[in-house]
C-alpha cells in the first residue's frame, strides 16, 4: 500500500514565507496573512458567510494529525485518533499538512474581530483530524491505514471527508472502506495530485468520491495538477497561504489545498442544506461551477476542469432542484466478501465460471426452457391483440403529440429532452445533466452575480498560447498556456 501526500511546498514560496514572518510586526504580519488569501477574496467569502458558515457539520481530515492548539484554530479541533501511532490526532507540532488542510476548511482566524490569521472557507465547522502514516513510515503490508482511518471517520459522525493524499492501489478493506461512507451518505473529496500527468490512482478513479484538481488566481488550470476523465471539479491550488504546525503559517501550491475548499464548501452546503445527501451537495457544486475565459466551449466534464472551479456561495444561493440521491456520483462495485458482493446478478444465469467446485455447466436447464416457451405463447397472443385491434379501429400512427408524447419529442415545444438519469432540456429545470460546453453564460473567475441576477459572460481575452509545454510563472499569479487535448 503506497501513500503520498500531494501537495508539495514550493521552496523558494515556504522560504520567503519564514523570512517575512521573522521581519514584521504581529499587527502587520496578521494583516498580510489575511490579505495573501486570494480564495476567500474570490469567492466573496464575507457574503458566503452571511448564509452559512458549516456550524453544525463536522468534517474528517485523513492526513497528517493537526495542531489543534494553533491561535486559528483552537476550538475547531476535535480529538480524533492517530490510526498509525494510536491516541489523539490534535496535537502535532512537526508535520505541517494535516493542519494546512485542516486550516483551509475550518480555522477562524484570530485577534479582534477574528481579523487575524488564517481562516477557513467554513470557519464554522468542527475538524476531525485521523492520523495516517507519514510517506516513511510504511512498511507494514498487513496495515490497512486507510480503512481504519475511513471507518473511524464515518463511525465518528463526519459528514465529509477530506482526503488530501494519493494511493496508487487500494485494499480490499479500503474498498469496503470506501463503499461503505458513500453509503452512509458521506461526502469524499480526494485529490488528483501535483505531476501534471493525465492518470490518477486508484483512490482519485473510486467511484462515489469527488477528484478535485487545482486552478490559479485567474481560474485557469494549474500546470502540475494531474487530470482524467474522473476529474469533478477544480479549486484554487496556487500560492495559497495556512496555518502549520512547525511554524505559524506557510504558503505553498497543490492539488491538496483546492482539495480543503471543496470539503471547506461541502461542509457550507450540508450546514445549509441538511437534508440534501452528498451526490446532491456534488450536485449543487458542479451545477454552479465556472471555466475561465477561453475555456467556454469545452465539453464537460472535462478531464483537466472537471466541471469547472467552485462557487460557493452560487452553490449556497441560487435555485437548484436537489435532483436524483446519487447526483453527479457514481455508484461504488460490491466489493468481494460484503452482502451485495455477489460473483454475478441476481436473476442473471451463471457462466460455467460461477458454478461451484466439482460442477459443470450442463447447458439450459428445465426451468429455463419451460420458461421461454412461456415467453413465446406470450408475444404470440400479443401480436394477435395488436393485429385484431388494429383491423377494428383502423389506428396506425404515432400517440397523440407524436412519439415523444404531448407535443411531440420532448414534451410541449417540441424540443426533445437528452436522454440517460441526468436529462434537462432547460438550465437548472431538473436534475438533469451537468452543465454543457456553452449552456450556462459563465462569468469571470469567481464573481457572484447577487441571487437571480443573470451572470454576464466572460470577456474574450483571445486563444491562449498553443506552442510548448507549461511555464509556470513562479511567484505570479496569471494564466498558464493552454490546457493540452485529452491523451496529449
């Protein structure tokens, strides 16, 4: 079993990070960690926090412990539970991640007025911090960290889970794990992870659980973040200033960060919206979700977007049906060894494959000939109806409105529905599929129209550059060059 934590520090970023913090005054350097968060600037968070703040939801980060004793954080930190070295899991002063992340979703900032520090997307949350082992510290195959930290997340009431690692292969028991929190209605966001290739491991692929990759300042996508066709939705992931555990504060890029503020904006939803299950909060996120200029014609979802970048206070605010329970989420495979695992579908005959040891397949057996000879007399009495009914009133043609029903394909208007679980034939009027390439006028990078105001489309700032790689402009926010093609 292989962990690693995806988010990377940028050092010369971290370094500066030091050297500015031992050079300023406490009232100045409060002042400049509040000013260098960007997101919450982006996503207006002041109004967000006007409908919602996450009281009442408790959120699981799965990661490194947290020090829950740090000024922006304290009182937002539960206990938890180190699965690795066992004990409480809010204590940490050396490993930076876990309280990075946990910072991003839940602190509250310190000082009057709570105008100091780092704060959290949903300053009104509680953190559950589940220590894992450190990328080190494996060794032991027998070990299933994952599941244990999934299972004592979900048995510990968290609504959310916030998975900001990588594991290129899963267990049987972290599947069952897995399975097991998408049933009991929790909420998983997991990130893609920082190379900046297009293949995710197999936490990222596991059905019922939201990839998240990470944007920039402008919303365009960041060029270390990893990309596939499970990719759901997207974050911002640069220069993005919270809390440590070995110092006060740090500054740093990653996939795991954009990660925090999905579970940062799932925990706002499921405050707000209590009875909405998880596929129907992912619901509300993608429906609400942008695309940076140039990016408006895309074909959603795409593999390096997803669905586009987060808005949360869209997503808090604007008129969404709750649609169908599972939302934009896939449903996870019986594992081997649960009540629904079972070698082949009920009702479904078996291929000699799944006869028990010793037997064979003999072919068709007596019930199943009877029953198709059953089948035919059916259909043949059938037809006869049809035939006699047809010769008595003379009706050939379609149903009233044409095959589609009334008023033809579609319904009324004539405008035939998509079809599939997701199928709408206007913005927002069921649960219908997820935003399509154009369908939504898309604003700039993070505005929020007032409620019912119709968003204005984004200014065309002209094709992005097609030649050469990614250059990542370090230290400057600003586009990077064009997303490649999928399988480029």
């Amino acid at each position: 079993m292989s962990f690693a934590r995806t988010l990377r520090d940028v050092g010369g970023v971290v370094v500066l990070a030091g050297a500015l913090l031992c050079s300023v005054t406490p009232s100045a350097e409060a002042d400049q960690i509040r000013g260098d968060q960007w997101p919450l600037k982006s996503f207006d968070a002041e109004s967000v926090w006007k409908v919602s703040t996450g009281r009442g939801v408790t959120v699981a980060v799965i990661d490194d412990p947290v020090n829950g004793d740090h000024a922006d954080l304290k009182g937002n930190v539960l206990p938890g539970k180190d699965v690795a070295k066992g004990g409480t899991a809010n204590h940490e002063r050396s490993e930076d991640h876990g309280t990075a992340m946990a910072a991003l979703i839940a602190a509250h900032g310190h000082g009057v007025g709570y105008s100091a520090g780092v704060k959290g997307l949903a300053p009104g949350a509680k953190i559950l911090p589940v220590g894992i082992p450190s990328e080190s510290e494996f060794g032991d195959p027998g070990r299933d960290s994952l599941a244990d930290a999934v299972n004592y997340a979900v048995a510990s009431g968290a609504s959310v889970i916030n998975m900001s690692l990588g594991q290129s292969t899963l267990t049987v028991e972290d599947k069952k794990a897995l399975s097991n929190a998408v049933k009991e209605d929790v909420f998983l966001a997991v990130a893609t992870g920082n190379e900046g290739v297009g293949k995710l491991g197999e936490l990222t692929r596991y059905p019922g659980l939201v990839a998240v990759g990470a944007v920039d300042k402008s919303g365009q996508v960041w060029h270390k973040s990893n990309y596939g066709p499970q990719t759901m939705l997207t974050a911002p992931g640069t220069l993005i200033r919270s809390a440590a555990a070995s110092k006060p504060y740090r500054l740093a890029n990653g996939t795991s960060d954009s990660t925090a503020y999905v579970s940062g904006a799932a925990a706002l939803l499921r405050s707000k919206f209590p009875d909405l299950t998880a596929g129907q909060i992912a619901n509300r996120l993608v429906k609400t979700a942008g695309l940076p200029p140039g990016q408006e014609g895309v074909t959603l979802p795409d593999p390096h977007y997803g669905y586009g970048f987060i808005r949360p206070l869209r997503a808090l605010t604007e008129d969404i049906p709750a649609g169908s329970k599972n939302g934009p989420l896939k449903t996870p495979p019986a594992e081997p060894g649960t009540a629904t695992g079972e070698a082949s579908a009920p009702g479904v005959p078996g291929t000699p494959g799944d006869q028990p040891s010793g037997q064979k397949s003999s072919g068709l057996g007596v019930p199943v000939i009877v029953g198709i000879a059953v089948g035919v007399l059916v259909v043949v009495a059938v037809v006869v109806v049809v035939v006699v009914r047809q010769k008595k009133g003379g009706g050939s043609g379609p149903p009233p409105g044409g095959y589609g029903g009334f008023g033809g394909p579609g319904g009324p208007g004539g405008v035939a529905q998509q079809s599939g679980p997701y199928a709408q034939s206007a913005p927002y009027a069921n649960p219908g599929p997820y935003p399509a390439s154009g369908q939504y006028p898309q604003p700039g990078p993070y505005q929020h129209p007032t409620p019912n105001q119709q968003p204005a489309p984004y200014p065309h700032l002209g094709p992005y550059q097609q030649q050469g790689p990614y250059q990542q402009q370090q230290g400057v926010p600003g586009p990077f060059r064009q997303v490649p093609p999928p399988g480029q």
